[in-house]
C-alpha cells in the first residue's frame, strides 16, 4: 500500500505527470514571405509529386522505372569503356536515342503535375492567397522543366563520371558533355511546355495521357514516313527538312548548329538555314505553348 | 471597426446577374451572409478577394481595395471554399503544410502551424492519411484547417456545414464560434439556413436575388421573429383557448402550438396555463426561424 508518487510532500508543489496542456490558440508572429517564396514552395511541390514523393507508393513506380530505364544506356556504356576501353554512346545522341522513354514520361507525369488541381478544384485554393494565375503557370512549367532536365542531365553526369574515372586513352570528351548538358535544357523547356499545355485542357489524367503520347507517335511517324518518301525518290534536302517534324531532332538540329555536334540522324539535318530555322520553331513552340497555358489558367480562375 | 464594406457592388454575367447594386458593411466578430442557392454569396466572396472583377461599384476588405491590391487582401484573408477543393492523393497534414507555404510562411513555421491548427478544428492521428479516405466532416475540417493555418485577420466560410449530419454541424457551429471569439479571427460565414447562424453569428446580412434583403444584429433578428413552440401530449384545444384568452396569440401547427413573445411574461403565462389545466408537457422551446420566415416578412412589409 506504498504509493510514494501519489502523496506529495507536504508543502511542495504537485507534480504531474503526462498532462497535455490546450494552451489554446496562438497567433502567428513570425516572418511572412513574398510571391518568390511561394512560387519555389510550388515549384518543389510539383517537381517533388511528378517523381511521387510524397504521394501513394503506387505513383513512384512509374516515374522511377523509367528514370531507371534513362540510366541504363549511361551504366551499360560505362561497362564497355572500363572492359573495351572504347566510348560507348555518345552524349550529343543520349536524348535522341532515349526518346521513346523521354516521351512515355512526359505523357505519364505531366497530366500528374496538372489535372488533379483541376478535376478535384484545389486551383481556388491557390488563387485565394497571393498567388497569381502567372505565379502558377511559371511553377508547373518549371517544375517539369526541373524534372525533364534531371531525367537527361542525371545519366549524363553519371556517365561523364564515369568516363574520367575509367581514364580513356586520349583526352575526356568534355566539349561533347557540356554541349549535351546545354542542350538538355532546350529539351527540358520545349517538352515540359508541350507537356504541361496538353495535359491542362483536360482534368481527367487518362486522356492527357492519350493526348502528349499521340502528338509524339503522330510528329514522329509524319516525320518518318516524309523522310523515307523523299529519300526513296532522291529529294534528300527535302528529307533533311522533313526530320524536324519529330520535336527530338528537332532540338538535335539545334545542338548541330549550336555546338557543332554530329547530326544523331541519318543523312543529317538542311545546310545553312536549317540550324536558325530549327532554333526559331523551337522558340516559336515554346511561345505557342506559354501563352496557351496563361489563356487556359484566365478562364480556369474566372469559372 | 469595418472589416469589410461594399458601395453599389454590382456583378452581370452575360446570362444573370449575380450582384445587384449590393451595399453592405461588417464589422469585426462572426457575420452571417444568408441567402438562398444562387442568391449570390459566393459570388459575393470572389469579388471581395479578388478573384474576379466586378461591374460596377467598389468594395473594400479590412481597409484595401480587392481591385488594386487584391494580392495584400489574399496574404491577410482564409478562404474555404463551398466546394471540394482537396487532393486525394496527399495527407492531410502535408496539404496543410504546403497550403500554409503558399500563403508565405517560411516550412518550419508551416509545420508547426499546420500542427497546431489541424488539432484546433479537431483532425488527431487520422491527419497522417491520404485525404481520400476521410469522411465528409473531416474534409470539411481540412478545408476550415487550411483557411486558418496561415492566421488570417478575417477567414471567408462558403457553406461549412454542406453535407454534415447535425451532430457534425453542432461541431462545426461551436468550432464557427470559437473562431470568432477566442481564436481573435473576424469570421464571415455564409448558409442557407438562417436558424444555423443564429446560434454563432453576431450580425447577419440576408441576401436574395443578388439584392440586400436585410442587414442587422442577432439580436434585432430575434426579437422581431421571436415565438415559443409547445407540444403537449393532449388537450392542446384547451390550452390555445386558455393562452387566447389570456391575451396571447396562438397559431396551432398539428399537434404543436406557436405562441408569438409579446413580453417575458408570456414565458409565465404559457408556464401557468400548463399547470392548471394539468397537461403533461412534452416540449417548449424558442421558435426555429428559416431563411423562408424573413423572405416572407419583408414582402409582407413592402
């Protein structure tokens, strides 16, 4: 019958234990920032949601396969230069040979980055406190944009690593990275606004999905179909302007005339003009695109 | 102090016209925006924050104009929406969080606000879940948890009771009034109904038609509409001739009585009767007033 806790000394203060206080509520004196702070909190958001964290296990599985996937190419290549001592894919050519899974990633997670703040309304929510229809549309942009650009930039650091720690006779391929790396941001920008435009005109995920996937298999199979016509009836300059139809070579004849690369087609890309005229319709997409997204954001804020 | 004022305020989209000519004042405390579906509040509240341009007339929000600086009004102002509004895919508490980041806080304070106010409108362990498993009344709390979590001067509710069962409204009216007092937040809040407002607003502005029907304290409401019901279980006939002929008026609606207060003393008279004539009572309360009772008074007044 000794309880020792239960009788406090006479005179001394009680002292519980475990109690939880309602200290009721207290109001918020510390810092509040501006609109930049608020457009970086969304843009990590998103770029954090397009690559699942954060979110059900469910949505990283895609997003992380074919990050997986892109990396493959840069792992295998490392291989053949450590075992053969010869350089395996290229830089300039890493984007143009990956595509197809550039694509399938951009369909899958640009629906992701937009359609739900759609189909389940939080786009009040946003627009309700100091952030502006632009605030937005620059986030979501930037935010795809950050994931595309990582999705190329990743594997080709890796495999830059790679190509220093292997030591290969002769000196390290340097000018062909850093030119790859310019240009995945050209990539990263032209795709992420295609994607994002897509996606925003529908709130239902299924059919942005459906939609960036088509444009891609369509310009690419156009662009196909063209080239091989015209080379079979020997119009070869007018096949090398039917390459750029496909948004990937498209930016690929943009590195050739930027950086001086190699054409990652066959038979390359037009003479002369080709280079500024790929880089103009690359520009003009982009343009296309944005002000799309902003006249889309308009009338989604005034319903 | 005004915490929000309109002069003429007037919204025509190319069908209707959702505003019409609305001037209205509120002052700090819990304001109640009464009116029927399409009567035009939440139109009402898009213009107040900004969100959409109006016609003609002006308005101010806690002394600024949403049409110049209508981003200063959002970084000082809640807003719940009437409609869903919430990710499904994301827990509660990093909504939360994230919500309160765009409002400007810096992400350790968000954590900690974001804490604190899902505790305050009552979201304990289940705030770690996806949203898309939560019942009604807990969206609903999200939706109040991320109007409040960035402590606004004056949060916007657009019909917070929509789609609870009435021990969830009580909830919600307490948690309402709890805002507007002890949290220190001007509140405004719209319903349908009026008898809901009554028990937590401190004024109440009725709207109908985009127009201003009527705009006072709670307390001029309930005088101009008082009246007692009372059920007993047999002999109501008997008792309606009693209180008539002590003077009072009585209107029968089945087995219940509606006696309209003149003075305190009807309170006696009714208490009286009951006694004498040996009655078993089975209900006497303060008469329910809905939206329907005032619409009918002021055309009966015009």
């Amino acid at each position: 019958m000794s309880e020792p806790v239960s009788v406090p000394a006479p005179g001394a203060p009680p002292t519980p234990t475990g109690v939880i206080h309602d200290i009721g509520y207290r109001h918020y004196e510390g810092p509040r920032l501006g609109r930049g702070h608020a457009l970086a909190a969304l843009t990590l958001h998103s770029l954090r949601g397009i690559f699942g964290l954060g979110r059900t296990a469910r949505g990283k599985i895609m997003p992380f396969l074919l990050a997986g996937v892109m990396m493959l190419p840069a792992v295998v290549s490392i291989a053949v230069m450590a075992l053969i001592k010869r350089q395996g894919v290229s830089y300039p050519s890493y984007a143009v040979t990956m595509q197809a899974v550039l694509a399938v990633f951009l369909a899958a997670q640009s629906p992701y980055l937009v359609a739900p703040d759609l189909r389940f309304r939080v786009l009040p929510l946003y627009l309700s406190r100091p952030t502006t229809t632009a605030d937005y549309v620059v986030a979501k942009l930037a935010a795809m944009a950050l994931a595309m650009f990582l999705l190329i930039a990743v594997p080709l650091t890796v495999l830059f690593v790679g190509e220093l720690l292997v030591d290969l006779p002769g000196p390290p391929n340097t000018g062909d990275y850093l030119a790859a790396m310019a240009t995945s941001v050209i990539y990263a920008v032209l795709l992420a606004s295609v994607g994002v435009v897509l996606a925003s005109f529908t709130p239902r995920r299924g059919l942005g999905v459906a939609a960036v996937i088509a444009l891609y298999l369509l310009s690419s199979a156009i662009s196909a179909v063209l080239v091989g016509v015209l080379m079979s009836v020997s119009r070869d300059g007018a096949a090398a302007w039917a390459w750029l139809i496909n948004p990937f070579f498209l930016v690929d004849a943009v590195q050739v005339w930027l950086f001086g690369t190699n054409p990652n087609n066959d038979g390359g890309y037009p003479a002369g003009a080709g280079g500024p005229v790929a880089a103009v319709a690359v520009l003009a997409v982009i343009a296309l695109c944005v002000t799309a997204l902003v006249l889309r954001y308009r009338k989604a804020a005034s319903s | 102090m005004t915490i929000l004022a309109t002069e003429g305020l007037t919204k025509r989209f190319p069908r209707v016209t959702a505003l019409d000519r609305l001037t209205i004042s509120a002052g700090s405390g819990v304001t109640g925006l009464v009116g029927a579906n399409g009567a035009g509040k939440s139109t009402l509240i898009k213009l107040l924050l900004g969100l959409l341009p109006p016609t003609e007339g002006t308005a101010t929000v806690l002394g600024l104009s949403p049409a110049t600086q209508s981003l200063d009004i959002r970084r000082a102002v809640g807003y719940m929406p009437e409609h869903d509004c919430l990710p499904p895919d994301v827990s509660a508490t990093e909504f939360t969080v994230h919500m309160a980041q765009m409002s400007g806080l810096p992400r350790t304070a968000a954590r900690e606000r974001a804490a604190d106010t899902l505790r305050h409108v009552g979201l304990y362990e289940e705030r770690y879940r996806p949203i898309g498993g939560y019942s009604t009344g807990m969206r609903q709390r999200v939706k109040l948890a991320q109007a409040l979590v960035h402590d606004p001067q004056l949060v916007f509710l657009d019909e917070p009771t929509n789609g609870l069962d009435p021990q969830g409204r009580d909830d919600m009216l307490a948690l309402i009034r709890r805002i507007g007092t002890e949290f220190g937040i001007s509140v405004v809040v719209t319903s349908h109904l009026l008898g809901e407002l009554e028990r937590v607003c401190d004024n109440v502005i009725v709207i109908d038609g985009g127009r201003l029907l009527r705009s006072s304290s709670i307390e001029e409401f309930t005088q101009a509409t008082q009246s007692i019901t009372v059920e007993v279980e047999e002999g109501q006939e008997a008792l309606a001739e009693r209180l008539t002929a002590a003077g009072q008026r009585v209107t029968a609606h089945g087995r219940l009585l509606t006696i309209d207060v003149s003075s305190p003393g009807t309170y006696d008279v009714v208490r009286d009767a009951v006694c004498d004539l040996d009655l078993s009572l089975v209900r006497l309360e303060q008469g329910r007033h809905r939206i329907e009772d005032v619409f009918r008074q002021e055309v009966s007044h015009v």
